[in-house]
C-alpha cells in the first residue's frame, strides 16, 4: 500500500486515461479546438472532467452553478451529468470563447441546459443570490480569476444547499503554491484561499491531486 499519491509520468498518466475515462466524440472534438487556442491550458483534462461529473451524479445534483467557463468543456460536462430537467448557470465574460462551447453544447443536446450569462461573476452570483436562489444549488465549479477565489466562493455557499458540492480548480496552480519565491498575486491568492478554507467550519474539505488540484467543499 501506497502512504502517498503515486506520482504519474505521461506513461501512466496515459494508461490511465485509456482504462477509465469514457469519451465522446464531442468532447474530442472540444478538446482537440481549445488545444489550438493560446490560453489552451485553461482547460480542465479529460479525467477530471469525469470525475466532475460523477459527482454531480452521486449527490443527484439537479441544479449548478460554474464560475468561469473558457470553452464550455466542464460545462458540458456538468450538464450532461444533470437530469433532463435540470440546469447550469455558466457564468463568464469571454463571447468569443463561450461561442465555441455553444457548438459544442448544441452537438450534445445539452444547450437548453446551460444558462450562459456573460457579466463579470461576482455581478451575476450577487444577482443569483438577491432573487432568492440561497440553498437553491446543488453543485459549483470555481474556475476563473484566482483573485476573487474567496468572492466566489463565499457566494457559492450561500447558494449551495446544505450537503451542496463546491469544486475549486487549481488548487495547487503547478506546484506554485509552495514555491516561496513566486509571489504572484494568483498563486499568493491560492495559498491564501487554501489557508482560509483548512479552517472554514462550515464546509468539509478534500483536495484531490488531479489536474492542477481540485479542493472539494461540501456544505454542512
């Protein structure tokens, strides 16, 4: 028995994918437009979108929330995760990035799933809250600017329900995060948010070393 996470070189990391994520062609195809973008690295990888929405299963979510959504993969994801009748708000500022999504949204038949609302997040998570959705979500995905982690996720919770999921990305950002030379205002806002929330007793915690670190809050 391993006492630590195995560390995974592009040989295992490899087999890995060809043993357990179960693709589609329109997640392919999404996959393989974002790599052609510069900002491609945004991206979440294939295994993490998985394990993403097989959360969303397990705790039955009907109704999400994603903070930032670059191309729409998570989205996607999440949506098709979802129940027919249920819904992502998909909160970005980029029409050019998202309209790339949309395609691919649509491919999937998922479109109709996905409220897209371009404004800045903490405007629309603020608006969310001011028209009653407290405790009306199940599920959120942090994505987007690492400067405003705490906002967003201090929103999300309001709007998760009691036993409500809330996913934070890049949550280790490279390795950064112990680097005391970098001093970025990202990954200082990381380390920070990280800090914040090993003591926040109104959620229980897990980070997980997939992608760039994925932290899990669940709502007590």
């Amino acid at each position: 028995m391993a006492h630590r996470t195995l560390t995974m070189d592009d040989r295992l990391t490899n087999y890995l994918l060809s043993v357990s994520v179960r693709d589609t062609p329109v997640h392919k195809a999404l996959r393989e437009k974002t790599a052609t973008l510069d900002m491609a690295r945004m991206q979440i990888a294939p295994d993490q979108a998985q394990f993403m929405a097989l959360l969303v299963k397990l705790i039955q979510a009907e109704y999400a929330i994603e903070v930032g959504t670059f191309t729409g993969y998570s989205a996607l994801v999440v949506a098709e995760a979802l129940p027919p009748h249920g819904q992502v708000i998909a909160c970005d500022v980029s029409e050019e990035w998202t309209a790339i999504g949309r395609r691919y949204w649509r491919q999937a038949g998922v479109e109709r799933k996905i409220d897209l609302r371009l404004a800045p997040a903490r405007q629309t998570l603020d608006a969310l809250v001011n028209e009653g959705g407290a405790g009306r979500f199940d599920f959120a995905f942090i994505d987007a600017d690492k400067e405003n982690q705490q906002h967003y996720f201090e929103y999300c919770l309001d709007l998760v329900r009691t036993g409500g999921l809330i996913a934070i990305d890049n949550t280790l950002w490279g390795g950064s995060v112990v680097d005391e030379a970098d001093e970025q205002p990202s990954t200082v806002a990381i380390r920070l948010f990280n800090q914040s929330l090993m003591a926040d007793s109104r959620v229980d915690i897990s980070m997980v070393p997939i992608g760039d670190g994925l932290t899990l809050a669940l709502k007590r």
